[in-house]
C-alpha cells in the first residue's frame, strides 16, 4: 500500500469574513460573506494534499468541544487520516478569527487557543514509522518535543528501515523553533515572517544566513510573497521561481500552506526535480490566490 504524508501541528476553527475594506475601529458594518472553515498550519497542509489525491495524516491535538466536531467532519469528509490525534478533555476549541479585504488581498487574523496543549513526543511515539514516507513538522511552542519527534525518525532512518524523508516550517516568530535547525532534516521552509523576524529583507538574504549558521546536506526554501521564491539545495545550488499572481487576489489565506503542500507532493517519492516542485507549488499557490476556500470554482480540489 502507498504510504502516507504525516503533517504535525495545529489543528482549528477558522471564521472568515469578506469584508469590502478592512473594518474601520469602533464601527458596525456589513461583510460580504462569511464561513467556518478547518485551519491551522499542518491542517491546512492535508486539505491540499488529500486534494492532489495524497494518502495523508494529521496529527494534532483536538479538543473535545462539540464546535470541534465542525473539523472533525470535515477531516472526514476529505478522507484525511486522524487516527493518532490526542483528545483533551474540556479544553477549548484553537480559533482564528480572519478578515479578508477585498479592496486589498489582505488577511487579517487574530487567533485564540486558551488551554489546548501542544503535541508531546510520547503522543508521537504512538504512530508505526512504517506507514510514512513524509514527516512535516510546523514549528510551534513545544520545540524541544519536536527535536524529540526528529530524533526518534532520524533513529528509524539509521537503523536501515525505509527512509522517512523530514521537512520543518519556521513561520511564527520564535527564536526558539531556530533550534529545529540542528536537527537531521532534509527541507526546510522558511516563511517571510520568520525571516524578517530573524533581521533579512530578503529570501536570498536569509537562506545565505541560515546556510551560514546551520551547515549541512538540508534544502533551505524561502517563498517571499509576491516575489520569487529561492532556494538552495544541500549541494549548494541556487534555485529562483517566479510566482503566478492571479489577476484578483481573492482569498490569501492558507496561500503559503498550500506553497508548502505542493512542494511536498511534487517532491515525495523523489520522481520531480526541486526546479518542478517550485514551478508546480508556485502555481498552485497563485491558483489558491483566485478562489476562496481550498476548492476551485467546481468544487473540486485546486490543482485538479
């Protein structure tokens, strides 16, 4: 049986609203539209891939609020495995709260997670490593658990098992996820955020930067917005992409997750170059970029 792409990470309730601008402070207004939709990083990193027709998993602490049971069936609904996810008990429901501006492109999120724990490496400890090709990580507050999940599949690795292949996302502004950078990994990608908190106003600078500081065989991937995206491989080649902005930019939000899920699924099972991952993720990003949600117009997943 194929095997599967593990995304580790959160897992919420996004509530969107479409507004014309951005609202204006201590006003009352009308939006466009609105609906819930499952976020969260790694969340958002299955949806794209179950919708590229991926065998994939999350897993994430779930809280057992009935509103949760909104991401649970949509989960369901898209045929992404949950088996291994964690259940706590009376615990809140992670939300985000997101404006989306019509006259802009603009995202605007404030998010709320109150008491919901963060993954631990003995939650991990619990998936059968045989079952995956893939392991991504999203770079959050529980590093030091996650430098435990690293080093346990750099163990299977080295023990002769079929290789797991690694990836890291460093995307919120912590130092602390830096730490994940000492790990054996093979791609990591760097969002603009993380960079810029880092001090680089630029991808180059900061991939050369991370190069510099953390040595070794990883590909480094820095997509920078409306701008090209580079990378440079563990052999020391550079790479520049072009990205495919849609004539309207409708709905930027999960942009760079779906970025991340493209190259992964171009990249898993080793049958595309770096160059095509970049050139196919670039372009499914700009086609998220056009459409609301994770679905195109039909219905049917982007990329289809």
């Amino acid at each position: 049986m194929e095997k599967k792409i593990l995304c580790v990470g959160l897992c919420n309730i996004d509530i969107i609203q479409i507004c014309d601008t951005y609202p204006v402070e201590d006003s009352d207004q009308r939006c466009q539209s609105s609906r819930w939709q499952r976020g969260g990083n790694a969340s958002n990193n299955c949806t794209v891939l179950a919708n590229l027709g991926s065998r994939c998993e999350l897993l994430a602490s779930f809280s057992d609020s009935n509103t949760f049971q909104f991401a649970l069936n949509d989960l369901r609904k898209r045929q992404i495995a949950f088996d291994h996810c964690v259940y706590h008990r009376n615990t809140e429901v992670p939300l985000s709260t997101v404006w989306l501006s019509l006259a802009t492109g603009t995202r605007t999120i404030v998010h709320s997670n109150p008491n919901l724990p963060e993954l631990t490496k003995d939650d991990f400890a619990k998936i059968d490593f045989a079952e995956y090709e893939w392991i991504h990580f999203e770079g959050r507050r529980n590093t030091a658990e996650i430098m435990e999940m690293i080093h346990a599949i750099n163990r299977w690795n080295e023990n002769g098992h079929s290789k797991i292949t690694i990836s890291v996302e460093l995307e919120k502004p912590r130092s602390s996820n830096l730490d994940l950078l000492k790990q054996g990994i093979d791609y990591v990608f760097v969002g603009k955020d993380f960079a810029r908190f880092l001090g680089h106003e630029s991808a180059r600078a900061a991939v050369e930067a991370l190069r510099q500081s953390y040595p070794g065989p990883k590909t480094i991937i820095c997509p920078w917005g409306a701008c090209d995206t580079i990378a440079l491989d563990g052999e020391g080649r550079w790479y520049t992409q072009r990205t495919f902005p849609p004539e309207v930019i409708r709905d930027s939000l999960g942009a760079g997750d779906t970025f991340v899920a493209g190259c992964i699924f171009q990249l898993a099972g080793g049958s595309k170059t770096l160059q095509e991952a970049l050139e196919f993720a670039s372009r499914l990003a700009g086609d998220k970029l056009a459409h609301f949600g994770f679905d195109g117009p039909d219905g049917s997943g982007l990329g289809k």
